[in-house]
C-alpha cells in the first residue's frame, strides 16, 4: 500500500490516502462569516485529496477564537457551505466539516455582545488570537481571561455540536471531524492543569475526556457510525498547552472511549515532526491505533516519502497534508509524478483574497473523476 491505494474510512470509500488538512485561511464573507464563492473555488481546486478536511468551522458564535473564520450555525452559513460542498462533488472530492469551538483562545471584540471567552476554567493562556486590538484594528491580540463554563452549559456545548452535525449534514458534507487538538475548547479540557474544575467534567482522566466524548456521540447519532472524525494533538503545546504529566494515559484512554463511541478515525498531529517541538514518537502511534480500533491518519510536516512509510509499514491508514497544499492544489498529481513542488506566501496565509488563496497554478490537473 502506498498514498494512492484506495481506502475504505468508515463508510466513505476514498480514492488515495492523502488528506487535506484542516487550515484556516480567515477568508469568510462578511458579515456574517458566511463561505462564498471564492471559497469554494479553493476547496474544488484541492478535490483531487483522498479526503478533505475543512477549515475549523465555528458550532456557535461564542465559540470563534478568529476574525473571518466560517461557521456553521446559520442558514446562510450553510447555504454558504453548500456552494462548497458541491463543487468538491463536482470535482469527484469528499469532505468533511471540522467543527470547532475555541474556548479560552478567543477575544470578547469577537461578539456582538463582548462576551467574554469560556473555557473549563479561569485560566488565562498566554497566547494570541486575531481579533480586534483596543483601536478597533484587526491583529494578533493577547487572549482574555476566560469564564469558567458551568455543568448546564457545558451540556449545552453538547447540544451546540449536535446542531452543527445536523447543519453540516444539510449542508451536503461527507461527515463531520470534530476539533480536540490543539488548545482548543476539547484539548483544554483534557489538560490536567488548564482544567481544574470538580464537577463531572472535571478531576479523573474519564471526566475529562468525557466532553470531547459527549460531543463525539452525538455527532454519530447525527451522521451514524463511520463518519465522524476526531482531531487530537497527544503532548501538544500549541496555545499554551504543555507540561501535562497525564498526556500519555489521556490520549490512550480517550482513543479507547472514542472508538466505542462509533468514531470512524483518529487524525493525531504530531508537533514533533511538525516544529521539531518534544512529542510523540511512530510507537505511540501504533498504541493509539490499538486502543482505538478503528483507522487513524497522520500528520506534521510530513513529506510524501514518509507519509507512505507510514502507511506501508501499517502505522497508519492515511497521511495528512497541510501548507504544501496551499501552494500546490494538484498535490496529489505532483506527488504521484514526483514533480518539484511550489513555495507558499506565507504573508497571505490568513486574510485577503484571491491572492495566495486561488491563484496557485495547478499544472498537473487530476483526471476527472464524477461521483456518482
């Protein structure tokens, strides 16, 4: 088996094992943060992935931690995405929703009402979001001081993913991976130092799973057993998350509830391979990929040479690819020929237009492949 083999993942059946990864690109139209047309030239151009992961896709708008990002918690925000979702169809791609909730990495210039961010506690991260500076500017601005969620709201975010499934669904995606990676409002609760709270989501390894794995249920009742996805960072340290001594049995356990929750795949980043940053290594993975009993996808930087090391070697079923799909939306072609590949402008990385967003060339256009 190499990248190009055919794949059954869950129920979605996938002509390579290449994924796009999920990337935000802060390019919704406003107001609103609705997608647009141009958004879905993006995603189209990039159909030629196995499977595509969309950008992290807000469940409500206390949840957004980023100026122009997308979300998925209104009807124009699901007109919007169903201009997306069509013309990867059109292309022969698949995709699937991230939906995202970011918790304390967030802003109160965010909201309408300046709400202020929530998160399992009242820690503050030392990190930054795009948001709104005190001039009214966009920029990178330091998170605020979140509120500690209560035991009801947090069975309300529950209900929050479960809606978002629902609209992602009518939206026309091809299932659902939900956002636990990263120091999102998921990872936050699995840290036993950013969370510290006493009630049920709180304290043991289980309570703290236990959100991520509440939201992971409902978005399989949603969508059934083979198309929901879950994206987690073991020993993670982006937006301020290191230093957890639990990391190891956290994630373990956490692969173990997930695959009993009927979640059709892991996908574990490695910020190891990613930004040279201390993390988990190839036998970890294989552990995980055991205790989850089901396929788990890689990623971190990862070239197309190790990528289908990985996969023939059985470490994983698929390999992730982020930032050199910016560049390169024929990727797949450019990997299946062996051609150079193009430099990304990471200056137009977020914000903006056409510019550094739908203006790569693709000089290897895929066959043309129609889904059925």
């Amino acid at each position: 088996m190499d990248l190009f083999t055919p794949v059954h993942l869950g129920q979605l059946e996938l002509r390579n094992r290449i994924v796009m990864a999920p990337m935000t690109r802060c390019r919704a139209s406003q107001p609103g943060n609705i997608p647009s047309a141009i958004n879905a030239q993006y995603y189209q151009q990039r159909a030629g992935a196995g499977l595509i992961l969309s950008e992290g896709t807000q469940v409500s708008d206390l949840a957004r931690g980023y100026l122009w990002t997308p979300g998925i918690h209104s009807k124009e925000q699901v007109t919007g995405w169903r201009k997306v979702t069509r013309a990867v169809h059109a292309a022969g791609g698949s995709i699937a929703c991230q939906l995202w909730h970011c918790g304390r990495i967030s802003h109160s210039s965010l909201r309408a009402l300046g709400e202020a961010p929530v998160g399992p506690s009242t820690k503050q991260s030392t990190s930054t979001c795009f948001a709104l500076d005190d001039g009214g500017n966009p920029g990178r601005v330091l998170c605020q001081q979140p509120r500690a969620l209560t035991t009801l709201e947090c069975r309300g975010i529950i209900q929050e993913f479960a809606d978002a499934a629902r609209h992602a669904k009518r939206a026309g995606f091809d299932g659902v991976q939900i956002h636990g990676a990263n120091g999102y409002l998921f990872d936050q609760f699995l840290h036993s130092i950013v969370n510290d709270r006493r009630d049920e989501y709180g304290g043991s390894i289980g309570n703290r799973s236990r959100l991520l794995v509440e939201a992971a249920e409902v978005a399989v009742e949603v969508w059934g057993r083979g198309l929901v996805g879950v994206r987690l960072s073991p020993q993670g340290s982006f937006n301020d998350m290191g230093n957890d001594p639990t990391w190891k049995q956290q994630h373990l356990h956490l692969a173990k509830a997930l695959g009993a929750a009927g979640v059709a795949y892991l996908d574990l980043f490695n910020q190891g391979w990613a930004y040279g940053a201390p993390s988990w290594d190839e036998s970890f993975a294989r552990e995980m990929r055991e205790a989850f009993g089901g396929a788990t996808m890689l990623s971190g930087g990862l070239t197309s040479e190790q990528g289908t090391k990985l996969i023939s070697t059985g470490v994983c079923d698929m390999v992730v690819f982020g930032r050199v799909f910016i560049s390169n939306p024929d990727l797949v072609e450019r990997f299946r020929l062996g051609a150079p590949l193009a430099e990304a402008n990471q200056a137009t990385f977020y914000g903006g237009g056409a510019e550094g967003y739908t203006d790569y060339p693709s000089k290897f256009p895929p066959k043309r492949e129609v889904r059925s």
